[in-house]
C-alpha cells in the first residue's frame, strides 16, 4: 500500500513537472509582458497608449506560441517544438482568451505527433530525400493539427476556461477563496507548486488581467507569509540543527522566493500543515478584503518579486496580507514547534543515518560528476549546487557540480543529490548513479560531510 501511495505522488509529481516544465523557461518572457502591462497601460505607473499596444499581440501570441513550443521541444527536440508552436497557433486564432491551456495541450500533442511520424519513416527514407521529406513532413503535420486544434479544441478549450473562470469567481463572490488553501498548502509541501501556480493560477490569472488590470490568483500560491512563519517558529522555539539552519532558510525563503526551502520544515512536522492553511487562508481573505492583486505571476515568489510586478498603489494591501499571514502562521505553528523541540533525538537520529549515508561515497572512488536535482531544476537544486561548489573550492576538490530537474538528470552523473520526497523519481531517472537524500536544503553539517568524504577519496 505505501509503494503504490509513492508511486502515485511520483505519478502527479511527474506530471506537475511536464506542465511547469512548459512555463518556467519562458517565466523571463512573462516578467517582461508584466512589466510592460504594469507600466503602459491606461492605470499603469507611466501610461503610455503607443506603447501599451505590445500588450495584447505578446499575451494573445508571444506567451502560448513559447509555452507551446517549449511543450513539443521537451517531446522531440527543435522538431517538436516547431510542429507543437503551429499547432497552438491554431487553438489561439479566435480566441477571446489567452491560450494558454490550449498551449499545454497541443505543443506536446505536436512534439508526440511528429516524434512517431519521425521514427516510423526515417529509417526508410531514400538518400539525398532527407531534407526534402523532413521539412515537408513537419510542415503537413503542423498545418493539419492546426486545422484540427482550430475546429476541435478551441472550442474545448475555451468552453473548459470559462467554466473555471466562472467557478472561481462564484467562489470569490460568495466569499470563499480562502478555502482554496485548504488544496494549495499541502499541495506545494509535495512540490506541486510549480503545477500549481503555471498550470492553473497563471492563465486564470492572465485572463483577468485582461478585464481589471489586476489579479488575486497571482497571489494564491506565490504568497511568501505561510511559509516565513513556520520558518520564524522553528527560528524562536526549536534547537541544535534545525535552528542553526533557519536563518538561511529565512533569507532563501523570503527575499529569495525558493518555496522548496521550507517544505522540509512542514514535513518532519507534518502536523505544522494546520499552520500553513491557517495563514495561507488569512492571506487570502485579507488580499480579497483589500482587492490585492499583481500584474503577472511573481516567480520566484519574493517579496521583491511581488513588488515588482504589483500595480501602481497595489503595494500596501499586498504587504498586509503577507504580513497578516506570517503572523498566523507563525501563532498556529508556534505550539506544535515547541513540541517538536522536545523530541529533538529524532532530529540528531536523522542527522546520524545521513553521515553514515555520507560515508558510502567512499567506495564510489574518484568522483568527477555530481548533480543536484529537484523538481524544477532551477530553484532548490541551483542553490544548493552553488553552495556545495563554494564548499568544494575552498576544500581544494576539483568536481564538476551541475543542477538539474529530477526527471532530467544527466546519465553521466556519478552522485545525485536531491530532497527524500523526491529520491524515487531521481532513482528512476539516474538508476546507475549513486543517490543522496536530503531532507534539508541548507543543512551545513550534511554538505561539508560530503566535502570532508570527496576530500579523503581524492588524496587516496
């Protein structure tokens, strides 16, 4: 029962990943439509008409055509994405919203479409025809899938959009937003909140954009205050380890915007769960109270970051509700905390199970190749590359450290380091390498381990 319980919540993991995967490469492009759309439209801090008019063209095209292609180039490579950019073309010409989901359907469809064309006919094509069969295969495919996304999916698609935007905004309207917590907040402790925030929020949110020039989705899943007030409990009521580690977390956390950071904090208490509902839920309220709202999606989810992309004199309300949900958090999981603190032998138990796991890089021998992955691959694991680098540089061990995501880790790759919730999907990834577990980002005393480990193999 518990493997089947792993294998699912590998499952939607995975799946998580493949839709933020399509969104977080192009998160530069959307930043800057938000700056754009926050500065030139008619309420933005400099109107300008001429300029605004880059709005609706880079929303309506630019953003599903990237996420599109980037859907089929993770399928087949620059083939996919090409076929996969076509055929989103045809699920956004006569749509009155930004296509985003209609993207995430049909780039991938395209990338699947001429993956299987190309497998199924290279081997039997003529020398000298190569070129020829290639460009005019893709180009067939990509005009009768856009033909088909044109006819058939768009209406889908549009009918699905507005039936989310209607529920959505039913609940609003009576009130009730801030029960959506109660399904973000421990769907983000299992590192759904990349899937969460690009695949859902993030269109419903553009949409909206559209209509006010602002929108609350944007806030429901980047809000930094749940997770800053556990992290300020463990900071104020815990001991050894774990609060040695907070005021990095702390830092990484909130001016950093790397969620990931306190998700280990909530699971080796997972009772602390209640807290970040509690302030997740308060957050929300206030935002709604206030009419809190951003522009665009801030990412990583900063406080700096939700500044930045915050309308003109929306700060204010956006600061109270990070605020109001720091403090409930912080209230909520302040007992469960000291609790926590009284059985602080489990902590230094879990400490001593990873130096024994530490100790078996030994028989790895020279080791040349090390990775650092996480769900995104751009969040948690660069971190925590970077900081076993500046360990390894100072130690004088000459290792090549990358990061990446979990599903995407080089097969050259001779120790794998990634957090425990991940470890089976990193397994499945990288059977032959050598894998790592842990259960703390900025946990020092598990890094210099492995440096003080890759050290003694070195002079051996």
């Amino acid at each position: 029962m518990e493997g089947a319980a792993i294998g699912a919540r590998s499952r939607i993991q995975r799946f998580g990943r493949f839709l933020s995967g399509m969104v977080m490469p192009n998160i530069g492009a959307f930043i800057a439509w938000g700056l754009i759309t926050a500065f030139f439209i008619a309420t933005g801090w400099t109107p300008n008409e001429r300029l605004a008019t880059l709005v609706g063209p880079m929303i309506s095209y630019m953003l599903p055509l990237l996420i599109g292609f980037t859907g089929g180039r993770m399928i087949w490579n620059i083939r996919g994405g090409v076929v996969g950019a076509v055929a989103t073309m045809g699920v956004i010409v006569g749509a009155d919203i930004p296509m985003f989901i209609g993207a995430m359907i049909m780039g991938p469809v395209g990338g699947i479409i001429i993956k299987k064309f190309d497998q199924a006919v290279e081997p039997h094509i003529p020398v000298g025809f190569e070129m020829l069969i290639n460009n005019f295969s893709a180009g067939i495919i990509g005009m009768l899938l856009a033909l088909f996304s044109f006819l058939l999916i768009n209406p889908v698609v549009l009918g699905i959009t507005h039936a989310l935007q209607a529920g959505v905004g039913a609940i609003i309207q009576m009130g009730l937003l801030p029960l959506v917590s109660l399904f973000v907040e421990p769907a983000k402790i299992l590192f759904l909140n990349n899937a969460i925030n690009h695949g859902i929020f993030s269109p419903l949110g553009i949409a909206q954009v559209q209509e006010t020039g602002r929108s609350i989705y944007f806030l429901l899943e980047t809000n930094p205050g749940p997770g800053l007030g556990v992290l300020l409990a463990y900071l104020l009521f815990s001991k050894g380890a774990v609060k040695d580690s907070t005021p990095g977390a702390i830092i990484i956390h909130f001016f950093g915007g790397i969620h990931e950071i306190y998700f280990p904090y909530v699971l080796m208490n997972p009772i602390l769960l209640l807290a970040v509902i509690a302030g997740g839920a308060s957050g929300v309220a206030v935002f709604s109270l206030f009419g809190a709202g951003e522009v665009a999606t801030p990412s990583p989810g900063s406080i700096f970051a939700l500044m930045a992309v915050s309308p003109k004199g929306g700060q204010l309300p956006i600061l109270l509700g990070v605020i109001i949900s720091t403090a409930v958090s912080f209230v909520v999981a302040m007992p469960f905390v000291r609790r926590f603190a009284l059985r602080q032998e489990n902590a230094d138990a879990s400490l001593a199970q990873a130096k024994s796991q530490v100790q078996n890089i030994k028989n790895l021998g020279k080791v040349r190749k090390i990775v650092f992955a996480c769900d995104a691959g751009m969040g948690s694991s660069a971190m925590g590359a970077n900081r076993l680098k500046k360990k390894l540089k100072a130690a004088g061990v000459e290792v090549e450290v990358l990061h990446s995501s979990v599903d995407d880790i080089p097969q050259d790759a001779q120790l794998v380091i990634s957090h425990v919730n991940l470890s089976d999907r990193a397994k499945e990834s990288a059977p032959n390498a050598r894998h790592f577990s842990i259960t703390n980002f900025v946990n020092a005393p598990e890094y210099d381990d492995i440096v003080k480990e890759l050290a003694g193999s070195e002079k051996e």
